[in-house]
C-alpha cells in the first residue's frame, strides 16, 4: 500500500526526514515520535502537501510527486487541528466532501458516512454546538465518504476526553477491518501500544525501530511498556548533554 | 469546474449565517455614500454624489477584495488548505472559489450603494449600462480578490495580511481619482493617479455613468484581472504548506 524509500526533506540546514524506508500494508500503522521528531513532514509528503527533498515513496503504486493527483484520489488526510465548518451542519460539512470528490449517489453515501460514525442524529445541527469527540469523528465521516484505501490520521485522539478516544480507536478499527490502511501519528504510546498493528519510533528524521508493540516491548525486557521501547531508542536533549536517564528510571522504580 | 461553485457555495452560506458581519458589510458602504457624497464641500461640481457615487463603488469593491484575503489565511490558519490540497480537485478551484464569493459579496453591497445612490437622486440609467457597471465591477474585483488570495496564501498569520491590507487599500483609494477629478489634482498626484488600476475602474463607471462606453478602460481591467488570475492559477496548482 505504502513503499517509502530514501525519503528525505531538509529546510534549508536542518534535515526534517532523513532517508526515511518504510513499507506499510493493510495494517494501523503508528509513527511515533518526540515533537520535532519529523512525523508531520513525513505524513505531508506522503499526502503530496510537500515535497520531498530526495528519494521516493509510492501510495497503491502511485508516485506521490509524479501523480499526485491519483494518489489524492486514493487517500484521505485528517489533520491535527479539527477543521470543521462551525457554521455549516454536520450533514452540509459532509456532503461539502462528497461533492468535491465527485461521489455519484451523494446523498447516500453521506448518510452512511455519518451513520458510520454515529452522528446521524445530531447531523442536522450546527457543528459550532458539537462536542470535540464529535467534531473528530465528523473529520473522520468527511475523509470516509470517498471509500479512499488510505486514511492519514495525524494524532486522531488530540485533546479528547477518555470515552472520546475510545471510540475513535474503536472507529479506526472498524476501518481497517474493511479493508483500509491506516498511517497515524500519536503521542500516546498506550493507545499505540493497544491498537497498533505495527508501530515506528522516528527521531531526528530517522526510523530508529519498527515492528509489533508486542515484539518491540519483549525485545527489551520483562515488565516494560512502548514507553519504555520509546525511551530506550530517542534521545532527549537532557540525555544528549549527559544526564543518565535509565539510571534515574531505575532509581524511580526502586521507590 | 463544479467544484468552483462547492467553494463558493461554502463561503456564501457561512457568510450568510453571520448575520452581524452581513449587516455591517451592507450598511458601511452606504454610510460612506451618504456621509462624503452630502457631506464634503467642493467647488468644482455642483453635484458631488453623482461625481463620488463611482469612486465609493469601486472602493467598496477595492475594500472587500482586499479584505478577501482573510478568508484564505484563515483557512490556512484553521487547517482547511491542507484538507482541500490533499483532495483530487483542481487546487486552483479554490482560488477561483474564493474569487467568485468575494466578488458576489461586492456586488451585492455595490447593489446596495446603487439603490441609495438612486434615491439620492443620482441619474438612473439604462439596463446595457448598469450590466456594464457591474460588469466592470467584477472585473475590478477579479483583479484584487485574486492578488489578496494569493497574497493570503503564502502569510501565515492574520496580523500580517491586515498589516499588507492597510498598506495597500489606502494608498490606492486616495491616490486614484475616487474623490476629485484630474484637472483639480496637483501634478504628482495626476501622475499617479494616471497610473492607479483604482483609476481606471472609478474613470470606467463614472464614464458609464455619464452615458459613454468605457471600451480601453474595459480591455485593460479585463487584461489585468485575467493576467493576476493566471498568475493566481500557477500559484495554487503548485502550492504546498
């Protein structure tokens, strides 16, 4: 589905992604990664927004800089902040997408959609008088109304309540047990840990591990959680100066 | 290019549903009429409103093209432009979007000058002249909306497009023949008035006004929007965040 290879994008001195190689199949796939780390720039090369410095990547076969509008029409991308029209119902925010991606049975699809991700009822309201969890899960009913093969999730779960977050995952599973791939960014590594069917920690625009939460939390030890995989492979600017942060971890579990 | 008339279609309903920004949007231009048409002393007319009526027309125009511009960033701002360009849609539907509503916008409070500008007891004219008074309207509008929304595109914050607003709005209302006419003007303000793109719409539909056919005026406006549309159209196919 996702063939990333020698992916690179610098700003002018600073390397954003290094020589990033990647292949993602029908899976949840979650790059995770300290702020700064190069996840979003990855993700906006990979929804043709930027592009690449050097090295390719393909989406369903297609190249995302040669065509870019294929690979569009494959995918759908449902950015970290929540944007949604506040004036505009639920429904008119939906069928706005629907009609931009050219659906034929509009309508239909849009009731879907929205019936999909539990808003029906509220889908005649005005979003400005949406909670959150609500305002999320519209995003994801406008990405989903084209069926797209792809869906780009950049931190799904941002400032959402417990049971808000709950039922995305719960949604983001149901996707991909239809069939779709999922490519995610998250900062919480529990919930990757959960759902996640393979994960990626990228630091300083490099993957420094992939594979299964459950691989790479064994590969490490007993007792240990993705926090600790996560810890293990990035460097914090504290621990690039000298501070021996498995010490101090050590020193807090003996308490 | 239906999905021109999606974005339009999206702008006007939000713009419609915010009851106080129509209201104001409509009103001001009137008060301006009303305020500097009666109100200004001046000797080289004896009707004034029938001379400004044109130059507050186009002001308008000139305000809510540049004002445009907003709509833009804060589409940026707000995380819409990276949801549209990740879309199979031609990304220049957007700016031709956008370019349409803040014209429609325009005329619409143009539509609303006229009608107070005829009660006034400005002179009404024949149909062919008030479809060419819109006309010239739109392409004025064309011109700058396009500029502002390019111009939208590539800053990143409010602030700053209000700052490029105030700076460009201003200087070329009150260098253009909007409030007098050359022949009053002091020689550095005739040479830039001359030069003004404000001029040539204020000159167009006070021409239209007075009963003539602006012809060069219209081919240089329909030039011009037509070149900064083009330049717009390049801007957006190959923009990236």
């Amino acid at each position: 589905m996702i063939e990333i290879r020698k992916l690179s994008r610098s700003f002018g001195n600073l390397l954003a992604v290094d020589n990033l190689d990647l292949d993602v199949e029908n899976e949840i796939f979650g790059l995770l990664g300290p702020n700064g780390a190069g996840k979003s720039t990855t993700v906006m090369m990979l929804t043709t927004l930027l592009k690449p410095s050097s090295g390719t990547a393909k989406i369903c076969v297609y190249d995302i800089v040669k065509e870019s509008k294929k690979v569009r029409s494959k995918i759908s991308y449902v950015p970290q902040d929540m944007a949604v029209d506040r004036k505009l119902t639920g429904r008119e925010n939906v069928l706005l997408y629907a009609k931009l991606y050219g659906i034929p049975d509009k309508n239909s699809k849009v009731n879907e959609a929205l019936e999909m991700m539990e808003l029906s009822d509220r889908a005649g309201d005005l979003v400005s008088t949406y909670s959150g969890g609500m305002r999320r899960r519209l995003e994801l009913a406008q990405a989903l109304v084209h069926e797209p093969e792809v869906l780009f999730l950049d931190e799904p779960t941002l400032g959402l309540d417990v049971s808000g977050r709950k039922k995305i995952w719960e949604h983001i599973r149901m996707l991909k047990a239809k069939g779709m791939t999922i490519f995610m960014t998250t900062h919480y590594l529990e919930e990757a840990e959960k759902y996640c069917n393979r994960v990626a920690i990228i630091d300083k625009g490099r993957i420094a591990v992939v594979g299964s939460p459950d691989n790479l939390v064994i590969s490490i030890g007993e007792d240990t959680s993705l926090n600790d995989v996560f810890l293990e492979n990035v460097k914090t600017p504290e621990e690039q100066a000298g501070f021996n942060s498995t010490q101090f971890r050590n020193l807090l579990r003996r308490r | 290019m239906r999905a021109v008339f999606y974005y339009f279609e999206r702008d006007l309903v939000k713009w419609l549903r915010g009851r106080v920004t129509v209201i104001s949007s409509l009103v001001m231009p009137a008060a301006w009429l009303v305020f500097v048409g009666l109100a200004l002393p001046t000797k080289f007319t004896d009707n004034y409103l029938e001379f400004i009526t044109p130059g507050i027309l186009v002001m308008t125009m000139l305000f809510s093209s540049l004002q445009g511009g907003s709509l833009m960033i804060f589409d940026k701002i707000l995380g819409f432009l990276n949801k549209f360009l990740a879309m199979p849609s031609p990304r220049e539907s957007m700016l031709y979007g956008k370019i349409l509503f803040i014209s429609v916008r325009g005329l619409m409070q143009a539509t609303v000058i006229l009608l107070i500008a005829a009660l006034l007891g400005v002179r009404i004219l024949n149909p062919v002249q008030i479809v060419l008074i819109y006309l010239t309207l739109f392409l004025f509008s064309a011109f700058f909306s396009a500029l502002s929304t390019m111009i939208g595109l590539y800053l990143s914050d409010h602030d700053s497009y209000s700052a490029v607003n105030s700076m460009i709005s201003m200087p070329l209302f009150f260098t253009s023949s909007a409030l007098m006419p050359y022949d009053v003007m002091p020689a550095w303000l005739k040479t830039l008035a001359k030069l003004n793109p404000v001029s040539y719409a204020i000159d167009s539909t006070r021409m239209l006004f007075e009963g003539g056919i602006p012809v060069q005026g219209l081919i240089s406006l329909t030039i011009g929007a037509g070149i900064m549309v083009i330049l717009g159209t390049y801007q957006f196919r190959k923009a990236c965040v």
